[in-house]
C-alpha cells in the first residue's frame, strides 16, 4: 500500500478540503493546515474582505 504524502494548503478548512477531495490525485495527498483562515485574518499584511 502506497503512504499517502503530505500537501500543506494555507487556509484549509471544511470548504476547501471538500473541494481538494475532488481532484483525481487527492487519494494520494494526505490534505494538512499550514494557516488557517484565522491565522491569515490575525496579520496586517493580508486582506481577506470580499473584493
């Protein structure tokens, strides 16, 4: 049985891990927060408001 890698996403959450379990590799990739979206939201330098 082949180890699943791991894949760093920033901003992981319930929505983005659904949407990534779609992708024909995602068996492959063992899906792990890098950032969460409120680690983002805590630093100056990054606008999460809807454009």
């Amino acid at each position: 049985m082949t180890e699943k890698g791991p894949v760093f996403v920033v901003g992981l959450d319930e929505f983005n891990q659904q949407m990534l379990a779609t992708l024909p590799q995602a068996a492959g990739f063992d899906l792990r927060p890098a950032l969460t979206l409120a680690e983002m939201g805590d630093h100056p330098d990054v606008d999460l408001t809807d454009s």
